[in-house]
C-alpha cells in the first residue's frame, strides 16, 4: 500500500482495490501508460508515429493514446549532455526514440548515442516501468567483428553492453546490418525489423516477369535477395565485391543468368558513400547489358559522395528510381533528387509499439506490406 498525491496536493491513502479500481477505470495495459519520447534527432520520426497511433486509436480514445515528451536532451555550454523530464514518469511503458545519425542537424553519431544513453538512465531513474529503445538506424553495428588483421575491438557488443547498463530493456531496429546483433544483447530483446515486406510492395509491379532480376551487391545480402526474388517469382544474382581500402568497393563478378534480362532490382541494407552501388550498376549496365535499374536501399546515410555518384547514376548509367526510407533524417539535397522517394517507417514503428504495449508477439508482423509512402 502506498499514499498517493491528489489534484488538492493533499496525500491519500492508495488502498489494493482502488488501485485495481483505476486500472480498469483506465484501460491500462498491464506494462503501464504508453509513453513515446524522443531525443532531439528522433523527433522527426516520433511525432510520425504519435500522430499515427492517434488516429488509428480513434477519436474519444485520447486517455489511452500515447504521452509525448519531445526534444528531451540538450546540451550546456561547455558541451556536456544533459536530459530532464518535464513529468511523472512513474509505472509508464516508454519507448525512447533517437536517430543515431542525423545529417540534417549535425549532430554527430557519438553525441545523439550518449543523449540516448542518458535519457534511458533517466527514465530508469524516475520510475518507468520498461524502457525500449526505438532506432530505426543502429550505429556501430558495422563494427560486428573486428576487420581481417587488423587490431580492432568488437565496438558493437561495446554499444551493447553500455545500452544495457543505461538501462534499456528492449531494442526495435530497422533492417540492422547483422544478425550478431541480437547476441550482443544478451538477454535483452531485440526486434529488428526486416524490409522485405517493404521491398516487395515497392517493386510488386514487377511480379513474375521474365525479364527482371533482384540482385545482391555483396555476399552479405544475398539471403535476402533470394527470399525477396522468391517472393516476386523472379530471377536473383549477387555480386562478388572486395574493398581494396575502406569505404571503397570493387565488383569482380555478378553471378546469376542474364539471358533475356532488362531491368535489375538492386537492394541494399546501407548507402555510404555510394561505392558498392556504382559498381554493381555500372557491371550491370556495361557487362550485363541491363538497360533499367531500380534501387531499393534501408538506410541513406546522406553523404555528398552518394549524392555525386547516385546523380551520375541516374544521367548515365540506367538508374531510374531510387527508394529510401526515414531510418535517417533525409537532407534537402536528397529529397530534391525527382528520381528518389522517401519511405516512412511510421506505420511499422507504430504497430511494433502497439503490439509491444500490449504484449504480444511481433513475430509475422511482415505478412502484409504496411509501410506507407511519407506524407
């Protein structure tokens, strides 16, 4: 039992059935009142997913629709994070949104991961009852494994050990670069979200047609070419690549059978700077004889270099359409390109959060295509 503070101020006694009285008075889930917050760079994609859960909750329905608290970190002159919370956040289900990259204010990688980090030590701190952290970009998850001969540390599992420390006691990701990631996490649960679903609406105009192909631009994606070939009922290549030096790729070979193809399907987990994709399509286009090709990509990560090479792409080397998604905030550059469209992962983020807040499984969630075009 437990007092409680009332509108006057005044303390009243909390009694078992009153409790359990308001609970059903609520409609409560039993993880406790939703709560969706974000960092300065998740905000974006946050007030998305508020806004979304709103009108699928319905009208009359705003006592069991989300709190929102926004832009809850910032900075101190001398450049140290700080986060405070402007409400009770007591026995609430928080889902803590952050972009860990955001080319569109500057902020670097490592400063929005330790406003994350401290934001979710802060809602341990004051109270909440679960706190899952919502990045539909997972930074470092590159540095899965340390480069052939070279003395680098699993970063990683690093990032994951600190997240559980701080406090986080879920992860939902979009599209991570590697399996590896859910052991790193241990105990934790980790949802990472696949894009197949997502590709495979995109691209359902080119369902069974002889003369397309899906292709992968390195080994690493080619299970999930051949899944997302297996689901347009058309052909699947990958490509042979190698990095000569970082962030520089060389394609030695495209396997599959091009007789009687025209249009590839390019899908990628991550645009850098472009080089994988310029090599595939260029091989593509001046060795395969593939006279269209479509590209579908996780993660923009918005650099001037991807931005040089895709334009180059599309004048001179067949690229018709490009589709990206707001894993990270786009920059004006790119969402100015008329041959580049801007998916939003609102819909998605939104129904993993439902099915979370009310404990159910988010396995099979991919069945039916449920992301929607942005705006």
């Amino acid at each position: 039992m437990a007092f409680r503070q009332t509108e006057t101020g005044a303390l009243e006694f909390i009694t078992p059935l009153r409790y359990a009285d308001e609970r059903a008075d609520r409609i409560e889930s039993s993880r406790g009142r939703l709560l969706v917050a974000s960092c300065r760079s998740g905000s974006a994609v946050a007030r998305k997913v508020v806004d979304r859960y709103e009108r699928l909750l319905g009208e009359g329905q705003s006592e069991q629709g989300p709190v929102y608290m926004e832009d809850i970190d910032f900075q101190f002159s001398d450049g140290e994070t700080c986060v405070r919370l402007n409400r009770d956040v007591n026995g609430h289900d928080v889902f803590l949104f952050q972009a860990l990259y955001d080319p569109v204010s500057g902020r670097s990688v490592d400063e929005n991961y330790l406003a994350l980090l401290i934001a979710a030590r802060a809602f341990c701190e004051w109270g909440a009852s679960q706190v899952t952290g919502v990045l539909p970009y997972l930074a470092y998850a590159r540095q899965d494994k340390p480069t052939e001969f070279k003395r680098e540390p699993t970063t990683a599992e690093l990032m994951a050990d600190l997240s559980i420390e701080a406090g986080l006691d879920r992860l939902v990701v979009w599209d991570a670069h590697t399996g590896r990631i859910h052991g790193f996490y241990g105990g934790v649960p980790v949802d990472g979200l696949s894009a197949l679903t997502m590709f495979a609406e995109t691209f359902a105009g080119y369902k069974s047609r002889d003369d397309v192909i899906a292709v992968a631009p390195d080994a690493g994606a080619s299970k999930s070419i051949m899944h997302f070939a297996r689901a347009l009922d058309i052909s699947s290549a990958i490509a042979s690549k190698y990095r000569p030096r970082p962030e520089e790729a060389e394609v030695s070979e495209i396997m599959g059978d091009f007789e009687g193809k025209r249009t590839a399907i390019v899908l990628d987990d991550m645009i850098n700077t472009g080089g994988t994709v310029e090599a595939t399509i260029r091989k593509l286009v001046e060795e395969k004889g593939i006279e269209e090709v479509h590209l579908g990509v996780s993660h923009n990560l918005c650099t001037k270099r991807a931005l040089e090479r895709l334009s180059s792409l599309h004048e001179a080397h067949h690229l018709r359409d490009v589709t990206v998604t707001d894993s990270v905030p786009q920059t004006e550059a790119f969402r100015s390109l008329p041959f580049l469209t801007v998916r939003s992962l609102a819909d998605a983020l939104c129904l993993v959060i439902n099915r979370i807040h009310y404990n159910r499984s988010v396995d099979g969630m991919f069945a039916k295509p449920f992301v929607g075009r942005e705006g």
